[in-house]
C-alpha cells in the first residue's frame, strides 16, 4: 500500500488477538499475533492557504492504520464491548442554526427533548454556529453552553458532530483544530465538496489516530445489511433500480450511499441527468459497477422523487430477485426514533473509539458524490469515470461565502 503523505514517522505497537486473515492486511499478518505497525515516511507535503495537499490515493493505507489502532468495526453490533465512562459523553454541536440535523438530534438527545431523556451515553454540553445568535436559541432550548469560536470547545467535549449542509465546503478547515486535538468527529453529509479537502481531513486523522464518522441516516439502516446478505440469492447480477425521495442532488446521497453500502463502493462511473441540481423537477443517477469474482459490471439506476419519503431498491439477478422498502412512520415519534436513532449509537461508538467505516470507503462516498455533480455540470450528463473528477473541482455551493474564511487558522 502507498504510504499516507504528511504522516511523520512512527510506530504503533498493539497487543490484538486476530482471529482470521481478511480485510485490507490479508497475507500480511498473521492469524493471533502482536504486530508492530510502522507507517513509512512520506514526502513533505505540499501546502496551499494552509490546506495540506495530498495524493489522493495517500489515505488509503489508512484503512489498515486506523482499523487496527481503533478497533474498527463495519457496524455497531460487531466488535469488542467498549466499557462505559463513568459520565455521559460530552458532544459539540457544531452548526446548529439552518439546514442543520441539530434540530432533530437536539431533541433525541437533550433531557427536555421528544422523549423525555437522553437515548443515548451522550449529551450536548456545547454548541457553535456561524450566527451566535442562532447558537444562543439552540443553548438556551438544550441546556449547553454557546462558545464565540469555532475551535472554542477542545477539551470541553469528547466529541463534535457537524451538523449542517451550508458550511460543508469549509467542513475540513473548520474540524481540523479538533482533528488535530484528537477529538472524534462527525463530519456532516455530504462530507465535502472538493476531494482535496475530503483527503486533507482523512490524512489529518490518520495522522492524529482520530476517530472519524462520516455517513448519511440511511447507511445505518438494517435494510442495507439485509440486502447485502440476500445478494447470494439473485446469483449474477442483471440490474438494479430504486427510486428515493429528492427534490436537489445533494440530497440525492441518501439512496446513494444506502446503495453503496449494499452493493459495494467499487463503482466506475456515474451519471446524473437533472434540469437542476439545486431544486429539481426530475433526477435520474446511473452508477455502473465494476466487475469482480465472476460478476460482471452492472448498472444501477436511481431515480428521485418529490412529495413523498420513500425508498424502493430491487436488485434483479439471473436465479432471482431482492428488494427492500423504506418509508416514514405517520406518528413522527416513531420516524424520529427509526431514522436516527442507529447513526446516533455509532456516532456515540465513535466517540468511544471505535470507526464505524474505513477511510477508503469516506473517500469512495464522497467521489461517487462528486462524480454524479461533474457528469451533471460538466459533461451534459453523460456516464464519466470516478478517477476523472480533478482533485480542486468543485461544484457551486448552496451559499457561497457562508463561512468568512479570514476566521479559520492556517
């Protein structure tokens, strides 16, 4: 594997009982021994408006750096039991006022929310937002305390989670303070706009071994698992089609990544055909699949829908065929319950240490993400490679300047 730029040199040395072979270190350990894991010394990195530039491909020995320090697992009902603090986990709210999730997690987790206590080992002890006042509201309503700057609450809190969708391009700037302190962090969905920037917060985290969760709400639904383990049952894959509610693309990531955690993160190409990104009549996204163990590439179609929150996914093979169906309760506490509750126990595993996904597979997300915005705004909606999408491009942001860049530290 390549070694991950802007990483010093360094040993780690763990005491970890593996039980088999696979994953991303097969045939390079061991069955049941103490390894000691040396991450090799890469070139200086360059530097740009104090931005680390990295190779793109740099974090993905992460996958194996991270994994084996934090104890990575791909869902909460695997790995070791984690023995809880003696207190509930202190959360920073970061970007608490529009657009945000806070609204609804604020509820789940506060003592005066919906459910009249915390679900959860976890609290929110401090809030920020871009608009103090818009912070004081969210303060006052959920007990915690407001800070003035955005770095203002490391070693206040034993975790942050992101919240918002307007400060996402300036996502990776605004959580490297804490990365760099080694506070674990939610970084909010759709991660990021640039892949230079989704690898500058990856690489910085592998550097610090800081835990790092980055998914939408329904990544974390058993209904992916289930189709996952069903795939067995269709034999070869023919094709794939769902339909999922979204009226703008950034939205679309939903049923994007459900996809990708059912099916696999190795897609080849993306289409996106909308009349607009932003608040669309119609959406269609086409991935098409790489080929793998005597699977063929196939093709996966997406289409949105308006009016209504419903997800629908078939998958059609050559001995059969397995769906799944999603769709919101009419009682709004149970929605609030099924739809969040299962990212909000593994943000609060990764806060406890543990990674919920690899690296590789955040960077996969996020350049499927960007792939599906460059066929759309860059080549009339035609099918484009993944490996296509240059590092610095950047699709048009929801609110440009929201984030006064002359605040961030270099």
């Amino acid at each position: 594997m390549p070694a991950i730029e802007g990483i010093c040199p360094k040993t780690l040395r763990i005491n970890v009982p593996l039980p088999d072979a696979r994953g991303p270190w097969r045939g390079k350990l061991k069955t049941g021994s103490i390894r000691s894991i040396s991450l090799e010394q890469c070139k200086t990195p360059e530097r740009d408006q104090g931005v680390l530039m990295v190779d793109r491909r740099s974090f993905l020995s992460t996958a194996a750096a991270s994994a084996v320090a934090l104890g990575s697992g791909a869902s909460h009902l695997h790995g070791q039991a984690h023995a809880r603090a003696p207190r509930k986990l202190r959360v920073g709210a970061m970007n608490v006022g529009e657009y945000t999730f806070w609204g609804i997690w604020g509820d789940i987790l506060s003592a005066k929310g919906k459910f009249g206590g915390s679900l959860f080992n976890m609290e929110v002890t401090h809030c920020w937002d871009i608009n103090p006042k818009l912070a004081r509201e969210f303060a006052a309503k959920h007990n915690c305390v407001a800070v003035d700057k955005y770095d203002g609450m490391i070693g206040k809190v034993d975790g942050i989670a992101f919240g918002g969708l307007y400060e996402v391009p300036w996502q990776h700037l605004l959580a490297k303070p804490y990365v760099e302190a080694r506070v674990p962090t939610y970084l909010s969905r759709p991660f990021s706009y640039r892949l230079r920037d989704i690898d500058f917060i990856l690489n910085l985290a592998a550097k610090h071994s800081t835990p790092l969760i980055a998914t939408s709400v329904q990544e974390h639904y058993y209904q992916a698992s289930y189709l996952k383990d069903r795939l067995k049952n269709v034999g070869t894959i023919k094709s794939v089609s769902g339909i999922g509610w979204s009226d703008e693309y950034p939205a679309h990531f939903h049923i994007q990544w459900f996809i990708l955690k059912a099916l696999g993160y190795d897609v080849d190409k993306v289409s996106v055909l909308t009349d607009d990104e932003r608040k669309c009549t119609y959406l269609q996204e086409t991935m098409l699949f790489k080929g793998r163990d005597g699977q063929p590439p196939f093709l996966a179609g997406l289409q949105a829908v308006t009016d209504v929150h419903y997800l629908q996914l078939s998958v059609f093979g050559d001995k059969g065929k397995e769906e799944v169906t999603m769709d919101r309760s009419p009682d709004p506490l149970e929605t609030h319950y099924f739809y969040f509750a299962p990212q909000l126990l593994d943000i609060q595993r990764t806060f406890e240490g543990h990674n919920y996904q690899s690296f590789d597979a955040i960077r996969k997300k996020t350049q499927v993400f960007l792939a599906g915005y460059y066929s759309h705004l860059e080549k009339n909606g035609s099918l484009v490679s993944v490996d296509s999408v240059p590092a610095d491009w950047s699709p048009r942001h929801f609110k440009p300047g929201w984030i006064d860049e002359s605040m961030l530290k270099s």
